[in-house]
C-alpha cells in the first residue's frame, strides 16, 4: 500500500475525496511524523489506550503484515502513552507504522528505530492513570472527530493524516493520480512563463461571476479542467 501512495500526498488525497464526494477524515492539524520525511500507509489496526501497554500487545497479536497501530489516547497532553518498546514490538509484529492521537516519548530511540510513527509530539512523563478497558477498545479507534475501524485505510506525511475507507481507496487513489499529473502539469507551465492566471482564464473567470455571482472559482476550474482547488 505504502508504494501506491509513493507518488502522491495527503492534500491530493483530500483533495480526491472531496472530488469524488468521499468523506474528508482528517485527523486533528498537529499530528505529524516524529520524523520529517517519513510516510505511512495501511489498513487501521485500532487501540485505545487506556493507561496500560497491555492493549497495544493485545491489538499487535491480531496485526497483518503491513497494518497502521492507530491509537486513540484522546489528544491528551499529560502523558506520553508510547515508547520505544511499544514501537519496537510493533515493527515485530510488521506493522507499517504507529498513528497517535496523543503524545510519545523516547525520542531519540524511536528515530534510531525508524519505524514511521505520528503523534502531537513528545513528552516525557508516561500514564500514571489505569481505566478501564473499554468494550471496543481493539475494534475502533477515535481521532479526532472520526472513528476508525480495520475498515479504513489510514494514510500520512509530512502534511498530515488522512483516513479513507479501504472500499474507496482504489478509486480515491485513481483520482489522485490525475489531480496530480493535472497540477506537475500547471507547475511546469508556471515555471516556462505561463502564469496561473493565463493557465485558468482568470479574466474569464472574472467576466462570468460579474455575469452570474453563483459561478464559483472551483466551477470554472472544473470547466476548463483545473485542478488548483477542490
């Protein structure tokens, strides 16, 4: 999965899902690879944290090759709920990554490790809260607003992290693909003189919302075959 996105980006991927009608599932601005450059893309393997490692054994002893941890430790600030040695039993058991809604710590160890992981950031104190268990808590995972489940895909980079449902993802990746080669296209022309402005008719844009206030930048992109805006 990860080489069917290695051509493209999360905002080509949001910008496919509003395309194509797909629900936009972000996840909060902020979560982001602990280090830049690093990708991710695979089916959701969901966890909630609830104070103790023991969920995420539990999660990794149902995980496939290629899997995404995502964690859902509810965007708390007051605790990191992964280290090192949950990164490191996580690339054991094949995953292609850790997504978290929430904190990790062990920095340096988890960029010596490399396996991809995504986080609001570090912190160095660790839960000191034990709940309990939730019902759910290896069959759905929340970030943010959305709830995932192995259901969806779960893609991220250097802008970000996207889910997608795994029925979708095909033709999500399809419309991708074009939206990219449209706007490597516009980027080359800008870069021989040809502004945006002459590549989409702006005047012409301009002319028909004078004529009809309705006729929308996005429209008249989609018009002419424009790919800036979705």
């Amino acid at each position: 999965m990860i080489k069917d996105f290695a051509d493209l980006s999360t905002p080509l991927i949001a910008d496919a899902c509003v395309r194509l009608g797909e629900p936009l599932r972000a996840a909060p601005a902020g979560i982001l690879p602990v280090v830049a450059g690093q990708r991710v893309a695979g089916r959701v393997l969901p966890a909630r944290h609830h104070g103790s490692v023991d969920v995420f054994l539990e999660a990794l002893t149902h995980a496939a090759p290629g899997d995404v941890l995502v964690i859902d430790n509810a965007g708390r600030r007051d605790e990191a709920c992964i280290g090192d040695l949950a990164v490191l039993e996580a690339e054991a058991a094949g995953v292609a990554g850790v997504v978290v809604w929430g904190l990790h710590r062990d920095t340096p160890d988890l960029i010596e490790i490399g396996l991809p992981v995504f986080s609001y950031g570090r912190h160095a104190p660790g839960p000191v809260r034990l709940d309990d268990q939730e019902p759910d808590a290896l069959t759905t995972a929340r970030v943010g607003d959305h709830e995932v489940t192995a259901a969806d895909v779960v893609l991220g980079d250097d802008d970000g992290v996207l889910f997608v449902a795994a029925d979708r993802l095909d033709a999500v990746l399809e419309t991708a693909r074009a939206l990219f080669r449209t706007e490597r296209e516009q980027a080359r022309r800008i870069r021989a003189g040809e502004t945006l402005r002459a590549q989409t008719r702006f005047d012409e844009y301009l002319a028909g919302r004078a004529e009809d206030p309705s006729y929308t930048f996005r429209r008249h992109l989609r018009r002419i075959g424009g790919a800036i805006e979705e």
